[in-house]
C-alpha cells in the first residue's frame, strides 16, 4: 500500500481509574484484588455487626452460632465487584503483552493501529464512558429504593445491612455499564485494525493466533464473571436478579469473543477461496496438454493437485490447537460456583460453628 497523503495525528487517550491504581499500588494484581474484597466485605460485615439488621453471626434455635443468609448475598456481591475492578485494572495490560505479535500480524503500516489497542479509550469516549457510570450508578440507587420495603422507610434501611447495598449497587451498576461501553469500544477497534489492515498470507497463519488469544482474553474475563454470578443460583430466591445478569454477562463474552475471531476467519476464508481460484485457472490452463501425455503439463497438474489440497486443509480459525484446548478448559469455568459454594460452607462450619469439615 502506497501512502496517499498525510496520515491523522493518532487520537490522545485517557486510562480508567482502576488501571492507574493497579499500576501505581505495590500490591500487585492479587494483592490489589484481595484488598477490594477485603473492604467491601469487610464493610459489609461491620455495618452487620453494628447495626444488627441482621446481625452478621446470630444464634439459632438450636443455640449454634450461625450467619445470616444477607451475608452470602453480600459475599457474592463483593466478589463481582472485586472482579470487575481487577479486569478494568488489568485489560489494558492484557493488550499490551499481544502488540509485538499483533503488529508482526499485520504490514508495516498497521503498526501504529496496533500499538493503539493497547492504550487506554480515546478521550473523544470519554463523556460516553463517564455518562454511563452515572447513569448505571443512578440506576443502582434507584433499584435499592425498588427493594427498600415502603412500611420501614429509608432511614429503617439505612440503619440495616441496606446501608452496604446502597453504597456497592451503585458502583456495581456503574462499573457494568461502562464496561460494556468499554466491549463495544474494544470490539470496533479490534474489527477497524482487521478490515484496514489485515492481509491473509496462507503461509504464515500462525501469526494470526494472536487474534485468537485477544478473543479468548477478553472472553475469559465474562465468562469468570458469569461464574461467579452462578453463586447466585445456590439461592433461588436471588435467580430473577441472577438469570438476567448472567445471560448479559455470558453474552458479553460471546460478543467480545467472535469480534476478534469472525472477521479474521471471513478474512482467511477469503484468501483460501482466491487462492483456489488462482489455482483452478492454472489447472485448466495445463490440463488439455496433461491429457495430451505432455510430461511437463502432468507434472505440472500434479503440483497443483497437492497445493489445492494444502491450501483446502489450512485452518479457517486463528485458533491454536492450545488455544482451543484452552477454551474447552474455560467451559469448566461454571463447575467453580458449585465447588467454591460447598467449600464456604464447610469452612463456615469449622471456623463459625465449630461443626466438621
């Protein structure tokens, strides 16, 4: 491709909140994680224990110390907010451990397409990006007052374990709005850098699975989510919430999954079709003289016959055979809820109630 005229000066671009706390704390991504956890739970528990409405740990009839079932609401509710902190402070860096492949991935003028990926969202998002925050954390104050009961009023629900609920739902529903203002930013770029730049060479598809490891990437990241939203099914009288917000979050993966994928399998498709094309003219070309008994011809014919069939065979998917191995891994990801439910009880049983393991 030949430069026609000046290029645009590349647009400036700001980073979330999240990523320049996790870039600046000492913590590392885990320590940071178990840090959000431990004070949104952490609060959730004082708030409990001070406003006993309900308690966090009561005792039942049976004179056995227990918790109320709020405190795994809360739980749960912690750990998506935990989760969705750490993926708006790590996403960035996830892109940027892929911009040497992907610019190996792509020609020489594509570079500066893909260097941008890794940077933060363009600052002309970011009114859209801020507005959605708002906007999800209105909606979150607006669902505590849907929940709050009319006959106890607010400053009843204030003085309660409400108090918590008003305080996380807000930055929960802010968190998830902008995220997926940031899915839908992410997936046009992703397919703008593909269907600008991108040119298939057959010989060289392997440099394409870095595509596949973007998608798989960011699909990992909701379909984690979408686990720990299923801790929600262990109570059906929470499943109205968590059906709709699970088939949102899983949703959010498919979608950020196949914006990475589809347009380089259509872009691969493509190549191999023209490919065979070219090959087939050539084919026909040979094939009378072949017929003829002409030696060069046959030979010739023969050549093609193998090419067609290499090039019939080459994979149509920017998938390793690891990566795909990888992805039937991530199908496992909805067993953790099951697992990590039967392991909080019995650990509440041992440490709380002092039953067995």
């Amino acid at each position: 491709m030949t430069d026609t005229g000046p290029q645009a000066e590349p647009e400036a671009r700001f980073d979330n909140i999240e990523y320049i706390v996790y870039q600046r704390s000492p913590f590392g991504m885990v320590g940071n994680s178990a840090l959000v956890f431990a004070l949104t739970y952490g609060l959730y528990v004082l708030i409990a224990q001070l406003t006993q409405s309900p308690p966090f740990l009561y005792q039942n009839a049976a004179g056995d110390w227990v918790t109320h079932q709020v405190s795994w609401i809360a739980f749960v509710l912690s750990l998506i907010l935990t989760a969705a902190v750490a993926f708006a402070g790590s996403a960035k860096g996830r892109w940027e451990t892929e911009v040497e492949d992907l610019a190996r991935a792509l020609p020489e003028h594509g570079r500066s397409a893909a260097e941008d990926l890794a940077k933060g969202a363009p600052v002309s998002w970011r009114t859209r990006y801020y507005g959605l925050f708002w906007i999800g954390f209105v909606f979150g104050i607006l669902f505590n007052f849907a929940l709050m009961n009319p006959a106890d009023g607010i400053l009843a629900y204030i003085n309660s374990v409400g108090l918590w609920f008003l305080i996380v739902s807000p930055l929960l529903f802010g968190t998830g709005f902008r995220a997926g203002m940031d899915v839908a930013r992410r997936s046009r770029e992703i397919r703008a850098v593909i269907a600008g730049y991108l040119d298939v060479d057959l010989f060289h598809l392997d440099r394409l699975s870095v595509f596949g490891r973007i998608g798989l990437r960011a699909a990992r990241s909701w379909m984690i989510m979408a686990a720990i939203l299923l801790l929600f099914m262990l109570d059906p009288d929470q499943l109205w919430i968590a059906l709709p917000t699970i088939l949102a979050t899983a949703a959010g993966g498919v979608f950020i999954l196949t914006s990475a994928l589809n347009p380089v399998h259509r872009k691969i498709c493509a190549a191999k079709a023209a490919e065979l094309d070219r090959i087939h003219e050539e084919m026909a070309r040979v094939r009378d003289r072949a017929l003829a008994g002409e030696d060069a011809a046959s030979s010739a014919l023969a050549g093609l016959t193998d090419y067609e069939i290499w090039v019939a065979q080459r994979p149509e998917w920017p998938l390793s055979t690891g990566l795909a191995t990888r992805f039937s891994l991530y199908i496992l990801l909805p067993i953790l809820p099951i697992v990590g439910s039967y392991l909080f009880e019995k650990l509440a049983d041992q440490f709380v109630t002092g039953g067995p393991v």
